[in-house]
C-alpha cells in the first residue's frame, strides 16, 4: 500500500511537471504548428551529444566552468525538444508509434551517453569502469519502465526517475562550473575518487539506476502477475 501511494504521488508530480512545461510551451508551439514534429525529435540527439561533448571535456578555470555552463544549456535545449516534440504532434494531430519509439530511444542513447561523457572526464571523474556501471543500471532501471509498458500496456513510474537525474545533473554541472571558475579543490576522496560535483551525479546515478531497477521489478511482478489472472494469454 505504501509503495503504491508513493508510486501514485510520483506520478502525479510527473504530470504536474508535463502539465507546466505544456502550458509554457503552447505558444511555441502555435508558432510550430507547420514543422514535423519528427524535426524536433531528431534535433534532440545532436543537441544531447553536443551536451556530452562539453561535458567529457571541461577541465578547470574559466575554460571550464564555461563548458559544463554550455553543457548545462544544452542539455536543458535537448530535453525541452524533447518534450517538445510531443507537444506539437498532439496539438497537430501527428502522434505517431515511429514518432514515440523513436523519442524513447534517442532517451535512452543520451542517457548513457551524458553519464558515460561525465565519466570519461579525466579531470573530474576519470573511472571510466564506473561510469560505465553507473551507465548500465540506469538502463536497467529504464528498461523496465519501457518493458511493463510492453507487456502490460502501464508505464512503470516508480522509482528514480529520469526527471529527477537531469535535474540533479543540471545542477551538477552548474555546480562543477562554479567550482571550476573560482579554482576550487575536491570535498574529498573516497578510494581515491576525488568527491565533487561530477563523481557525486555519477554516483548517484548508478545507486538510483539499481533502485529503480528494484521497485519497477517488484512493481511490475505485481501487476503482470495479477493480469496473468484476469486475462490469461
């Protein structure tokens, strides 16, 4: 009973953000309304990798912080195309399967290219192994969430979701800038990582990716089992 209320306030806080970004983009879109809505979706993904680029390699000083700043605006440019795109082909009546599986899966590219691209920063991260686990249970956990859809047609919200990791991302890179522009040093080391703004989102990325795998597998158990029931294949 827990995890549903939970699973039902995290929901709704998700459509209380589409709701806003919805109504702050509807006169954008008015003026969009003669574009594919495919456009949109496909500027998404060199945007994002443009994004990653900057990320992989910011270093320190004011070359720095400018990069993670401009790795910041893009990554902020590649998400508001990306629900963006949406927004237009429902307003327009071009709401396509290509169209969402094609937005899932550019989703799903930078998702692992934007932690990969922390990590391979040799200045402020440099474990490329660990990125690349952080990078592979957050798939896991977005699998799931794309899988239950498949299987039982209800998306599975639960857990860490992407929202709440681009917003911490963002404010990792804002972060990282500052401390780039006034020459800051590490918080710390851990095992001899150095403990600041990027190893912190890597981390956390990689421990929320392993949550969520969790509560969408148990959650999805649940519900597909209790369909299994109701509606044998």
């Amino acid at each position: 009973m827990h995890n549903s209320r939970r699973l039902c306030r995290n929901v709704m806080a998700l459509e209380k953000g589409r709701d806003l970004f919805k109504k702050m983009s509807d006169p954008l879109v008015t003026k969009l309304e003669g574009v594919e809505p495919a456009v949109l979706t496909w500027l998404t993904l060199p945007t994002g990798l443009a994004a990653a680029w900057c990320m992989m390699n910011a270093g320190t000083g004011n070359e720095g912080a400018l990069l993670f700043v401009g790795a910041a605006f893009l990554m902020s440019m590649a998400m508001a195309l990306d629900g963006l795109d949406g927004n237009l082909a429902r307003a327009t009546g071009k709401v396509t399967r290509w169209g969402d599986y094609l937005d899932h899966t550019f989703d799903r590219i930078l998702d692992t290219v934007w932690i990969l691209a922390l990590g391979y920063n040799a200045i402020w991260f440099g474990h490329v192994e660990l990125a690349w686990l952080a990078a592979m249970l957050t798939m896991f956990g977005s699998y799931l969430g794309t899988q239950a859809q498949a299987v039982s047609g209800a998306r599975n919200y639960g857990g860490f979701s992407r929202a709440d990791r681009m917003t911490l991302t963002l404010i990792a890179l804002l972060s990282a800038a500052l401390m780039a522009w006034m020459d800051y040093d590490p918080f710390g080391t851990w095992q001899g990582i150095e403990i600041n703004p990027i190893s912190i989102i890597v981390g956390i990325s990689g421990i929320g990716g392993l949550y969520t795998f969790m509560i969408r597998f148990v959650k999805a158990r649940s519900e597909i089992q209790s369909l299994d029931k109701s509606e044998p294949l």
